[in-house]
C-alpha cells in the first residue's frame, strides 16, 4: 500500500470511531424523534449540496491536476463557483427546512449554515487532494470531527440542550474550527487568490459543467437511494419509526464502509497502476482477490453483529423495536452488496463511460422510491429494509453484467493486438 493510502486511512480512523459514538450517543441520548429529524434535515442539506457543488469538486481534481501557469487563475475561477454554489444551495435548505420541515428559527439558521460551510470545506480538501498533502488531510477531518463530537457533548450533557439544534450547531462549530485551523497549518504556494476579483469565465464554467454532471448526477441518485426510505417512513409513520431505522441503517452502512476502505484504497490503486502499465489482464485479478477480501471480511461483521444484536438494540441504541430480523437482516445483506458494487465499478469505470452507470443508479432509484411509495404505507418498515436489499442486488447484478461484457471484450482486443 502506498504511502498515502496508509496515512488516509490512519486520519479516517478517529472520524470513523467518532461518527460511530455519535450515532450511538444521539439516538440513545437524544431519543429517535431528535435523530429522525436530524436525519431527514442532513440529508436534505447533502443532495442540495451534492447537486450544486459537487460538479465543481470533481472538475477541481481533473482541473488542478496539471500543473500550470493560470493555475490561481483557474483555482479563482472555482472559489467563485464554490460561492455561487454555496448561495444557491444554502437557499433551497433554507427554502426545505422553513416551509416543509417548519423549522424553529435556531434550527434552520444552524442547518443553513451547515450547508453554506459545507462548500468551503470541501474546496479546500480538494485543494489539499490535488496537492497530495495526506497529512493536512487526515489533520483537518480529524479536527473537524473531534470538535464537532466535544461540542455535541458539552450541549448534550452539560446545557442539557436536545434537539436536532444542538447537532447542526456542533456541525457547523466543526467545520467553523477546522476552516479557522486551515489558516494556521497552511502550506504556502498551494494557491493564492484575490477573494476581491470577480473571475467568472462562461466558457470555463461550461467545460466544467461538461467533465462533471455525470459523476455529480450518479452520487445525487445514490443519496437519494439512500434517504427517500426515510422520508417515506416520516410521513406515514412518524419521526420516531424515522429516527429508529436511520439510526440502524446509519450504523450498519458505516461499519461495513469503514471495514472496506482498506481494501478499496489499497486496490484502487493497485488496479490503476496496472491499468496504466498495460497489464488489464492483471487488473481483473485484483479485483477478485479484493471481493474475497471484502467478504470475510463481512462475515466476521455478521457474526459479531449477530452476538450482540441484543444488547445493541436495547442497550446502547435504545431502539428494541428495530431488533427484527425483517429489519436488520435485509441492511446488512444491502450494505455489504452495494460495497460489493462499488468496489467491482471501480473496474468497470476503466471499460465504459460512467453515463452507463449512471443510467444503472437512475432506474434503481427510480424502483426503490416506487416500492416505498406504493408498499411501506401497507407493509410498514420492514418495505424500506428490503427495498434496500432488492435495490442494492439490482445495481450489484448491473455492475456484474458490465463487468463480464467489458472482461470479454478487453480479451478479445488483447488477443487481436
């Protein structure tokens, strides 16, 4: 593994333990009403975000790759975009949380913040990704979480302070630190822009647009595969059903990610370095080993999950309703499936254009919202569980498909070269 890999995975090491207490401590402590709404609220901050910003973060990588001579021409050109983004985008929360959610007036001030900071972060790690500086990069997401995590304590049990309020209010002391530490650990020379010029260029937003709406469009489909079952859930049954299954399939989804992103990072790399050295044969190869990586891994997570599902449900999650095999079952089978296919699309990404995986996640959204629309409201929570399930196998078994149609065709070019 290389050298930056290790360092990346040691600094998301303390943001993976602290988001793990987190969701512990907020709905045992803050009850599954508290958490349902913070739920819904983040998730609605996360597609605003994910659809404004994130074509920018993408073509900042592809941009600021390479170096040259406009290249604070070109960083000012996204500081301008990352401001028009962040507007846009704090405006529709605002708009979300005021007329739909009725939020207090502390609450949607904390969570329009939260998504306006939000773009500022993500600018400046992506700086920090261009110019490799795995350590800043562990320093500031450890940072952030840590500070967000003392915060939330401190209101929690010190102010007595419970309400969705209390977490946006950590998260934006968070980013808040962690934006203020970025002055004092700054490397020089990594860009340096007058915040007074305006440098908008039509054409380069344009070209920017172009290189990343696919990629931005797929990861706006997964959250919304992702979160719809929530909103579905609050509707028809409350906050608290809401708050509960969150919480569950919040746990589980960062147990099974966190447990991967070793494989995932040291094979990516693995993958691509040979990729680029022409052994394609060979790049089928790691990836088979790094599935059979990822499921022993993922039965020693289904034992050690099944050994203490009691006592994690009732005592340290405080959700014994969710404590059904209907429920947990179908999320960790999901879970595991849909890391499952973003490990094999790594490959596959290196075969086709990501517009066809792009079509993939679109019509697996498109079927779970329609199964959670027309089934949950009969059949009640155990729909969302298994909605999950069948929508993680569909794309899984879309991936597949590629997969084997991309290896043939590749063997069939390496034997006429």
């Amino acid at each position: 593994m290389k050298r930056e890999a290790i360092i990346y995975l040691a600094g998301r090491f303390l943001p993976a333990v602290l988001s793990l207490a987190f969701i512990i401590l907020a709905i045992r402590y803050l009850g599954p009403v508290v958490y349902g709404r913070y739920s819904l609220l983040f998730y609605s901050a996360l597609i605003a975000i994910t659809f404004t910003f994130h074509w920018v973060q993408v073509s900042m990588l592809k941009f600021l790759g390479h170096p040259s001579r406009e290249f604070n021409v070109v960083v000012g050109r996204f500081y301008d975009l990352t401001v028009i983004s962040a507007l846009i985008s704090t405006a529709i929360v605002f708009l979300v949380s005021f007329f739909y959610f009725h939020s207090s007036p502390s609450e949607w001030i904390l969570v329009c913040i939260f998504t306006f900071l939000t773009h500022f972060y993500l600018f400046h790690m992506a700086i920090l990704q261009v110019h490799h500086r795995s350590v800043r990069t562990a320093i500031i997401e450890g940072s952030d979480q840590a500070i967000m995590m003392a915060v939330f304590l401190a209101g929690m049990f010190f102010a007595g302070w419970k309400s969705p309020s209390l977490i946006f209010g950590a998260l934006v002391l968070g980013l808040a630190g962690v934006l203020a530490l970025r002055f004092f650990i700054r490397a020089k020379g990594l860009f340096s822009i007058n915040k007074a010029r305006f440098y908008w260029d039509s054409r380069f937003f344009g070209k920017a647009v172009a290189f990343g709406y696919s990629v931005m469009l797929w990861l706006l489909f997964s959250h919304i595969l992702m979160a719809f079952d929530r909103f579905v859930l609050m509707v028809h049954f409350g906050y608290e059903n809401a708050g509960s299954y969150s919480a569950l399939k919040d746990l589980i989804s960062k147990v099974v990610i966190f447990s991967s992103l070793p494989i995932y990072i040291s094979y990516k790399a693995k993958v691509l370095d040979l990729w680029h050295t022409n052994q394609k044969a060979g790049a089928w190869g790691e990836i088979k080993e790094a599935l059979n990586f990822q499921l022993l891994i993922y039965i020693l997570i289904f034992i050690v999950f099944m050994v203490i599902k009691s006592k994690l449900f009732d005592s340290w999650l405080g959700i014994p309703e969710m404590n059904s095999w209907k429920i947990y079952l179908p999320l960790l089978f999901s879970a595991y499936l849909w890391q499952m296919a973003l490990l094999l699309q790594r490959y596959v990404k290196l075969l086709y254009r990501i517009n066809l995986m792009l079509t993939g996640i679109v019509l697996i959204a498109i079927f779970n919202v329609v199964v959670n629309l027309t089934l949950l409201p009969v059949y009640g929570i155990m729909v969302s569980s298994l909605a999950m399930l069948a929508s993680s196998a569909l794309y899984l078994g879309f991936i597949v498909v590629l997969s084997i149609t991309g290896r043939r065709k590749l063997t069939v070019e390496l034997k006429s070269k």
